[in-house]
C-alpha cells in the first residue's frame, strides 16, 4: 500500500508539471522503474513539446529533476527523470547510424 501510494505522487507530481508545460498534454507518458538504485521515471512527451520540457540549455529538465528529488526525499526514495526521446528521432538516429555502418564497415 505505501509503495503504491508513493509510484502515485512521483508519477502524477510529473505528470501535473508537465501537462501544464506543454501543448499536446495528452501525449505525456510517464513509465516508471524501480531497481536497487531507485525509482526511475521515463517521460515520453510529442516532439514538439521537447524544447519546452527541456529548456534553454536545460535548465528546465535540471529544475523538474531537482523538485522529483525532493518528492523522492519526503517518501524516502531516490527518484530520477530520463527525458525520452521523440520515436520519429530515434527511427531516425538508426537510420543515419546504419548509413555510417554501411560507409566504415
């Protein structure tokens, strides 16, 4: 019942903070993953959206993961953010990566 209770402030904390940041706020995912170092939260937003979740130099990312740290600390957890990136840029970064492969190899 406590760790439940936990997953819930973590995850709806970010999923409140980020909703209000973006646009497309029905596209914000947020999978979360425990293990021995602690709580892990992936937050998938649209691709449009990543500036403004990231920030200027990343500061934005940098202050949301500090707040998930604290969240973390008042539930005796350690809670970090991975923010995910967009599929179409990952389908796009193995694209180039298999050119590279097919030039070098």
């Amino acid at each position: 019942m406590m760790q439940e209770s936990i997953k819930e402030k973590d995850v709806m904390f970010l999923e409140y903070i980020i909703k209000a940041m973006v646009e497309h706020s029905d596209d914000v995912r947020v999978t979360r993953k425990v293990d021995e170092q602690g709580v892990l939260l992936n937050l998938f937003v649209n691709p449009g959206d990543m500036g403004k979740v990231i920030g200027h130099g990343g500061k934005t990312g940098d202050a949301i993961r500090l707040l998930l740290r604290v969240v973390g600390m008042k539930n005796n957890a350690r809670v970090s953010l991975k923010i995910c990136e967009p599929e179409e840029a990952k389908s796009s970064d193995s694209k180039i990566d298999e050119v590279l492969d097919r030039m070098t190899g």
